[in-house]
C-alpha cells in the first residue's frame, strides 16, 4: 500500500520527544494495520466489545495507534526466533 495504511503519515506527524502526543487514526487504518474489518470495528462498538479501546472526538470516532499497536503486539504467539 502508498503509505503503509496511514501508518507512515500518522508516524511523521509526531515529534520523537520523551512526552510524545497521541496519535489518532481512523479506523480504515486501524483496520488495514489489524488486518480487521472496518465493519467488524463498528460492530465491536456497537456490542461494547473488541479488543481496541476508541475516543469520540466531536462525532468522530479515533483510535490511539500506540494503544493498538501494544495490543497488537501483546496478542503475539510463538518465539521472535
């Protein structure tokens, strides 16, 4: 994909700072990154369930891409070998 699902682009636009803001993203990147349904997200916030915590923000909905890359990452199986 162009620019890594949106990933890149939401990267570039924090500083590397030891106080680092928040980065939201839609949820079309939280689904390219997790390899889940856009509408699966939507259901799982419908439900009250789903493994990646949201923000509304006005009306619009926000995930916090390093909450769901820890997540990601904390759902890992096997060795790093």
């Amino acid at each position: 994909m162009g620019d890594d699902w949106g990933v890149r682009s939401a990267l570039n636009r924090t500083q590397e700072t030891g106080n680092a803001p928040k980065r939201f993203v839609s949820e079309r990147v939280v689904s390219n990154v997790t390899s889940r349904g856009v509408r699966t997200l939507q259901k799982d916030r419908l439900l009250g369930r789903g493994p990646f915590p949201y923000y509304k923000i006005n009306r619009q909905v926000a995930y916090n891409l390093d909450e769901v890359l820890a997540i990601v990452e904390a759902s890992r199986v096997g060795s790093a070998e």
